[in-house]
C-alpha cells in the first residue's frame, strides 16, 4: 500500500510540475528533479514509520 502511494504521489508531482514548467521551457526537467524528491521523502517517511514500530 505504502508503495502504490508513493509512485501515485511521484506521478502527481511530475504532471503538476510538467504542466507549470512548460510554461518556463523547463519542464520535463522539473518534473523530473519534483519526483526524485517526492520518491525519496516517500521512501524516507516509510523507513522512519518502520523504525519506531
């Protein structure tokens, strides 16, 4: 379940950024870099929520 979040969070992040982005000729780019930090804090978060169960 934790997993599924994570990649539908990623997926969110990337089409937001990539939709605002275009308008900076940057936007794959940041859609890139915006879910490689979302991918992380997910997989940080689930390793923390492991820790103190």
């Amino acid at each position: 379940m934790k997993t599924m979040i994570s990649i539908i969070l990623m997926i969110i992040a990337a089409l937001v950024v990539f939709f605002f982005g275009s308008r900076m000729n940057e936007a794959m780019t940041r859609a890139i870099l915006l879910s490689m930090i979302t991918g992380f804090a997910c997989t940080i978060s689930a390793i923390e929520k492991n820790k103190k169960e």
